[in-house]
C-alpha cells in the first residue's frame, strides 16, 4: 500500500502506543489465567503504568502535530481511504484522551485491576461487602470520567460512547423498549411450558479433557487458527488479542453439563475470528484495533446462537461429540440435542442464559448502571435492587449475591456503560446472518456438512476486512443496506421459539 510521509510520521507515532496497548492486554491475560493471587499489587501498579505511558504517548503535541499534519493532508480524500480512516478513528481516540486527566487514567486503571482481585474473592465467597468499597470507589473514578468526556442528557451517554460510538442511551433506550414488547411476553408464554422441552441429555457427567477437545473441534471446524492463537480456561471466558496472529481465549468447564463450556468456546471463537479476520495491512495502525464492542460481540453470538444453536450445526457436531462421549451421547439424536440447547428457563446466571431470556439479563444491568450514574441508587442498596429487578423480569430471586449482583467481571474492570453492547450485538447478529443468507445461497446446507469456513469467509470479507473503519450504525448500513432493527432478530427468536414450544 502506497502510504504518504505525513501518513507514515503519524503511525510512527501511534506504533509504540499500540505496543504497550498490547503489552497491557498481555498482563491482563496473565493476571486471570494464570497469575498468583500473590501478583495482584504489583501486576495493578504495572498496569497503571502502561495505561499510564499510552495516554501520555496518545495525547502528547508531538501526536497530536502527526494528526493535524495528516488531516490536512486526507481532507477531500475518500472517507474510505486508509489514510482518512487512520485520521478519523485516531481523532476520535485522542480528543477522548486528551479531556481525560492521566491521573484519572492511570487510578481508574489501578482501582480496577485491585477491585478484579477483590471480585474473584467476593464471588468465592458470595460476599458482597468485600467488592463494595472498590465498586464504591470506581463508580466514583467513573463519574469523573464521564464528567471529563461530557454529555448532553446522561451522563451515560459519556461512557456507552468509549464502548459504542454513534450511538446514546436515548437510542438504546428505543431499542431496547421494542424488544421488551415481545421478549416479556414470548417468556411468559413459555413458562408454562417448560417442561416440553428437556436438557436432560447435556446434564450428564462430561469430563474436562473431553470438552476441551469438543471445543477445539467446533473452533477447528469454523476456522479458528492455532497457529495464531490459543485457549485457556478462566473464571470468566474472554478474548484478548496481542496480534492479530496471536489472539487468546478462555473457556470455563463445568463438567456436569456439555452445553457450557462448548458455547463459551464457540462464543469466544466468533471474537477471536474477528481479531484473527483483521488484515494484515491494519495491523499496529488505529485502524487495527476495535472500535464498537456491539460490532465485536455480533460475531460472537452470530457462531454461538444463530449457527451453534442451529440444528444444522448439530448435523454437523454430532458425530464428533459421540465419538468423544459414546456412552453419554451415542443413542442421542440430532433432534434431542437441538431441543435441550434451546432449552428456556429463567435462571440466575447472565453467561448460561438461553436465547430468550438472556436480553432480560442485560435489561436489568443497563437500568442499574443508569440509576447508579443518575445517582438514584447507591451502591450499598445494588444487590437488594440487583435481586428486585431480576424478579420484575425474569420471577425468579437469586438465592445469594454469587448468582446475583457479584456475577459479572466486568464492573470490577471499569467498565460500566458496556452491558448494552451486549444486546446490540445479538440484534445485529441475525441482521447480518440473514443478509449472508441472501448473498451466500445455500449457506445452512454448508453447515449442516460443516463447512463452517463458509461463513468465515463472508464475514472476513464484509465485516473483518474493514478492522476499526466504520461504528457500528455505520458498519449495519453498509453491509446490509439497512439500519440496525430489532425486526431481523424478533422474527428469528419467535419464530424459533414457537416451534420448539408449540405456542
Ligand atoms: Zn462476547
């Protein structure tokens, strides 16, 4: 690719910076894989300083001469360009920066890193007290930040915009309300039916290295490469990337039932795809990295739910998963296999949620952090709210605050105002599924014969290849001509759901 001296001098300027981006995702890896709990305060001080040195590297003049060099240089080019792409996503990042103290960088990145250590123990422990103070004091950090970035209506809007951009709580707001409209009901029309649908088939006893060798078939078979990539287990499964060609993920096994780490794994696959998917050329520029973690996590649910819970994948998976478990799985059909992984039933925890009742979940996050941030509820009444919510949507009360409040990593991390993304993920996904199908004929045969790579490749070509180019409501009118709607994704569910329920 032909790059200008201007073009050049900036990405000289933002290599190092991507580095030691990369350098702290390397020992945030560590630190919930294989870390002692010994090394939490020296890895919280490491990774305060690394976050520390990219923020000052991003917002120094130097930097931001290299920009303002190269946007003079990109103006009237094509906003597709590479060069237009750098500057733009590059502007976005360092004027966000750049209202951010590097103080209040450097102690939210510390407060996190210790609060993850006191989450791990409070979870054990299912005691809230132990998280409290540190979610107390990142609330406080994160208010800051929002105060620092700026809003108009709420100061959610600041934070939805670091995970999300284009879009605000207003539209999510809008979003979110149609899907209530016919999630509530759909799961209330199946709560009497529950029993019409067993999993009995995946509660049995499915040691661990058998899981793990399902799992790297069902990765192997959508093209995940090993060579540029591993998995690893952890308390929370997530994705991490260094490079493009070394990209991490993490499974967690529960030996009494298949279904779990199987779909984390597949889960995590789709991520890991998209980090694999990004071009070379992209690689240690702005454009390499993740813009909208709604884009992100359209990928992974587009391999968990759309194909993973498909009956065609099951075609597929079957044999595999019978000559690892013959006397679990060798009488179980395809049929009984599709119907107990579709399995509904409002439970407790986020991450082992069915289809149907998993936006319920996020729902219940997404009104909390807006009353946390509006400040009409304060942390010490969060579990008593956490529990009051879970029973306005979903019936069911957690028993304790593991399987409630204390479930999730990721207020631990800092990252309040990323919950909805997850939603807009899953929404997306069946809107970008349903335009492979249009361009892709015949594409659920292809799965059913487990030439999933199929699909790989038209996400690699329509989605992977643009890396950070386009925002999430950009990226949607682009692929599918269309904005983002929640039709695509009611008519999959619904549709879906009637028939295995009979309503
Ligand atoms: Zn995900």
């Amino acid at each position: 690719m032909e790059r200008s001296a201007r073009l050049e001098a900036f990405l000289e300027r933002t290599r190092p910076v991507m580095d030691l981006g990369r350098a702290a995702a390397v020992l945030g890896w560590d630190q919930n894989t294989y870390m002692p709990p010994g090394g939490a305060e020296a890895r919280a001080e490491q990774t305060a300083t690394l976050t520390g040195l990219v923020h000052e590297r991003l917002v120094s003049d130097e930097t931001v001469h290299a920009l303002e060099a190269l946007e003079e240089e990109v103006k009237g080019a094509s906003p597709g360009s590479f060069a237009a792409g750098v500057a733009r996503v590059a502007r976005r990042e360092i004027d966000q920066m750049r209202k951010l103290p590097g103080k209040l960088v450097s102690d939210l990145a510390r407060a996190s890193s210790l609060a993850q250590n006191a989450w791990v123990e409070a979870r054990a422990q299912s005691r809230f007290d132990l998280f409290r103070p540190h979610l107390e004091h990142i609330l406080d950090l994160t208010r800051q930040v929002a105060g620092h970035l700026g809003y108009q209506d709420h100061p959610y809007d600041a934070l939805l915009d670091r995970f999300e951009p284009d879009m605000t709580s207003a539209q999510v707001d809008r979003l979110f309300d149609q899907l209530k409209a016919r999630l509530v009901p759909l799961v209330e029309a199946i709560r009497p039916r529950l029993d019409r649908v067993s999993d009995a088939v995946l509660r049995q006893s499915f040691p661990r290295d058998g899981q793990f060798q399902l799992g790297n078939e069902a990765l192997r078979a959508m093209g995940f490469d090993f060579q540029r990539g591993r998995l690893d287990t952890s308390a929370h499964p997530f994705t991490t990337s260094f490079s493009r060609n070394d990209v991490r993920i993490t499974t967690r096994v529960d030996e009494q039932n298949l279904a779990y780490a199987l779909y984390s794994t597949i889960h995590e696959g789709g991520h890991a795809l998209y980090e694999q998917g990004i071009p070379e050329e992209l690689e240690r520029t702005p454009l390499g990295d993740i813009i909208s973690l709604g884009l992100h996590e359209s990928q992974s649910r587009l391999w968990e739910n759309v194909v993973g819970r498909s009956r065609e994948f099951w075609q597929f998976v079957l044999p595999a998963a019978q000559r690892i478990f013959p006397q679990q799985l060798g009488g179980a059909s395809v049929e009984e296999l599709y119907r107990a992984v579709n399995r509904v039933e409002p439970s407790f925890i986020r991450t082992e949620a069915d289809e149907v009742t998993y936006n319920l979940h996020i729902f219940v996050r997404y009104e909390l952090e807006r009353d946390l941030l509006g400040g009409t509820l304060d942390v010490a009444g969060l579990p008593e709210a956490w529990n009051a919510k879970m029973e306005a949507y979903l019936g069911i009360r957690p028993p304790d605050d593991a399987k409630g409040v204390l479930q999730d990593i990721h207020w631990s991390q800092g990252s309040i105002g990323y919950f909805p993304t997850y939603t807009l993920g899953t929404v997306l996904a069946a809107q970008l599924f349903r335009q492979a199908e249009q361009e892709e004929p015949g594409l659920r045969d292809s799965i059913a014969r487990g030439e999933l790579v199929r699909l790989k490749e038209w996400l690699n070509r329509r989605v992977h290849a643009h890396g950070a180019r386009y925002t999430l409501p950009e990226m949607t009118r682009e692929i599918t001509g269309r904005d983002l709607e929640a039709a695509p994704y009611l008519e999959y569910l619904e549709g879906k759901y009637r028939e295995l329920y009979g309503l």
